[in-house]
C-alpha cells in the first residue's frame, strides 16, 4: 500500500514538473528580464501597489469626482463611498444621494458600481424621483476617466 503510494506521489510529481518550466516562462514574459523597466513601471502603477483594501486610483478619482457633496462613510478598506444628500443650489427642490463601490484591486470598469438616489420636494416634503441612467452612466466615465488621468500620471511621473 505504501509504495503504491509513493509511485502515485511520484508520477504526479513528474506530470508537474513540465508545469514549473511554462510558470518560469509566464513569469520571465510578465515581468520581464530587467531590461524593459518601463513595461515593470506600468505594471507597478496599474493597482497592485495600494495600502487599501482596493484599487487607488479609482478610490482617488471617486473621492475627487465626489467632492461637491458631504460624505457620510468614505471607507477605503471596503471601498465604499456614500454622501449625504446634496442638492444644487440651482435646483434647491431637487437633491441627489450616491453610493460608490469600488469592487476589486484593479482598475477595470467592472471594478466600479455607482447607486443613486433622488428626492423632489412637493408640498413641503422629500418624495422620491427617478435618477436616468445616464446620470449614473456619466459618474462612472468621469471616475474612470479620472483614475486612467491619475495611473498615467503616476506611470509619466
């Protein structure tokens, strides 16, 4: 029984071993050899390289796209961000609450999921009101174009 074992445990050692080669070459292509360090640089600055719990670049770009409003949480081990309600002083009986989540490590669009919420006043109280899609839509461009704006930034500079 032991040494049926021990040649199970030996052939499937010898079925990985080719593993280890093309993990070698993946890692060599990846990271290269020290000679392209501008490709190293980017990879660096493309997330990874964070002290919270999600990508910095989109946690900085929301934070910034964001600052109009009061916050309420700004949670950057969880990603999340929510403000307070803001209304423009334009349209003082029309305001606004957002929810920002940032989802992963990286910066990726499917990284970022942004909610909103409504309220109109009408005699004299909050009821709640649509937010068009597009309103949502165009708060994350801004956030990605920002992050995209601040990962180029830190790769140039």
């Amino acid at each position: 029984m032991v040494r049926a074992a021990s040649l199970g445990l030996s052939i499937a050692l010898a079925l990985t071993l080719p593993g280890c080669a093309w993990v070698k070459q993946d890692l060599a292509k990846t990271f290269g050899d020290g000679s392209n360090k501008r490709v190293r640089q980017a990879d660096i600055a493309a997330s990874q390289v964070t002290s919270i719990g999600v990508n910095a670049y989109l946690w900085r770009a929301a934070l910034d796209t964001l600052s109009f409003a009061p916050l309420v949480q700004a949670d950057s081990n969880g990603g999340v961000i929510i403000t307070d309600w803001y209304a423009n002083p334009n349209s003082p009986n029309d305001r606004v609450k957002v929810t920002v989540s940032i989802l992963d490590r990286d910066l990726r669009a499917d990284a970022l999921r942004i909610t909103a919420s409504r309220q109109v006043m009408q005699n004299g109280q909050w009821l709640e009101a649509p937010v068009t899609a597009a309103t949502v839509q165009k708060l994350e461009e801004i956030i990605l174009t920002r992050a995209r704006d601040l990962r180029r930034n830190a790769i140039s500079g």
